[in-house]
C-alpha cells in the first residue's frame, strides 16, 4: 500500500502535464469530462501493452535481458516503443472521429490525456515497487519522455485528420514515437558503455525540444 506521499508523487507529474497541455489548448477548449476519459483510458491501455510485451517477449525470446547491443534494440524499439505507443494509439484513436476534434492540435490534447493516464498508472507500479528515489527520477525523466512522445503522435493525428491523405500519416502518428521511445529506452538500459549512456540524455532533450516547437507552433 502506498502512503499518500508516495502516491502524489507518483500521481502529480501526470497532472502536472495535463493542465500544462490544457492550458495550452488556445482553440475550442475540449469537454473536460470527455478529457478526464481519455485519462482514464490511458490508464486502461496499460493492460493491453502488459499482455501483448509478454506475448512478444516469449514468441521472440527478446527480453530487457537480451545478450547483444541489435537484440536489445530491437527488443526497445519493437517490444517497448511499438507495444507502448501503439497502444495508447488505438485508445487515442477513440476521440479521432469525435465532434470535439475540431482542429489540428486537439490530436496533440486527446494523445497526451491518454499518455498521461497510461503514464501515471505505469508511475504508480514503480513507485510502489521503487519508492520516493524511484518516484523524483522519473518525475524529471519518463513522464517528461511519455508526454513528448505523445506531443509528436498528436501532432501526426491532428494533420491526418484534416488531411486528404490520412493514412501515411496515422503511420507515423505510430512509427515516429515509437522509434523515440525505444531509443531513449535502450541508451537508458543498456550496460555495454557509458558512453551510449549520454544517448538517453540526448534523445530526452530532443524530444522535449521537438514536443516544445510542436506545441508553441500551434495557434
């Protein structure tokens, strides 16, 4: 059981990012409850991305455990970053067709609500099992990582909606964050050189620099 110390820090960078991203929003504001339901199924979509990285790990014997720089690569990129941001995809995907989705950075608001329920409910497994020094490092690193990352998939879905030529860019509303995710991952778990280590420090602040030229871009 958590103490209320232990889950307001494991809760409040989520929130944090979610009235961040709300105040943002310089259009039609979105229905807040139609939000508070995207954030909760981010939070419903961390059941299939568990389900289906255990499906992948024992079709494909790739684990976090994987013996070579390639296999761990591939392991990030396919078995975290596809499995993680095509889940919250599918779930984002939900609000595509809503009336509410109105203009082109509403696909950015939908995708971080959902990567914020998704997020602070994956915070809260690892705080629990981490405790307070787990808690701070991820308030600075992975909920910043997940929010960006969902910035760069909202801003694919916002343009596909309003484009004549959806599909390539749903693809990449997919691909892109995915690609970023498994990088950040891999450079963070990886034990081969400390070296490789500064990557993770590299992909983290090019992406919140992209997600932050995202974000001022909009009207």
């Amino acid at each position: 059981m958590l103490s209320a110390g232990l889950l307001s820090v494991a809760i409040a960078p989520g929130i944090a990012v979610v009235v961040y991203i709300y105040k943002k929003d310089h259009t039609d504001k979105e229905p807040k409850l139609l939000l508070l339901f995207a954030f909760l199924m981010g939070v419903l979509s961390t059941l299939p991305a568990f389900i289906l990285s255990r499906i992948f790990e024992k079709k494909t014997g790739l684990s976090i455990h994987a013996y070579s720089i390639s296999t761990l690569l591939t392991y990030c990129i396919f078995g975290i970053g596809l499995i993680e941001e095509g889940s919250k995809f599918l779930f984002t995907k939900i609000f595509y067709r809503k009336e509410s989705f109105s203009h082109p950075f509403d696909g950015v608001i939908y995708s971080v609500m959902v990567a914020m329920g998704f997020a602070t409910f994956e915070n809260i497994m690892y705080v629990a099992d981490g405790g307070m020094q787990t808690g701070l490092l991820r308030m600075f690193t992975s909920i910043p990582a997940h929010a960006a990352f969902a910035v760069l998939m909202g801003s694919y879905l916002g343009r596909a909606k309003f484009s004549m030529y959806p599909l390539p860019l749903l693809f990449l509303a997919v691909v892109i964050p995915s690609i970023y995710h498994g990088l950040f991952d891999f450079f963070l778990i990886q034990k081969v050189s400390w070296v490789l280590s500064i990557g993770t420090a590299l992909t983290f602040v090019h992406i919140l620099k992209l997600s932050r030229k995202i974000i001022n871009r909009e009207p």
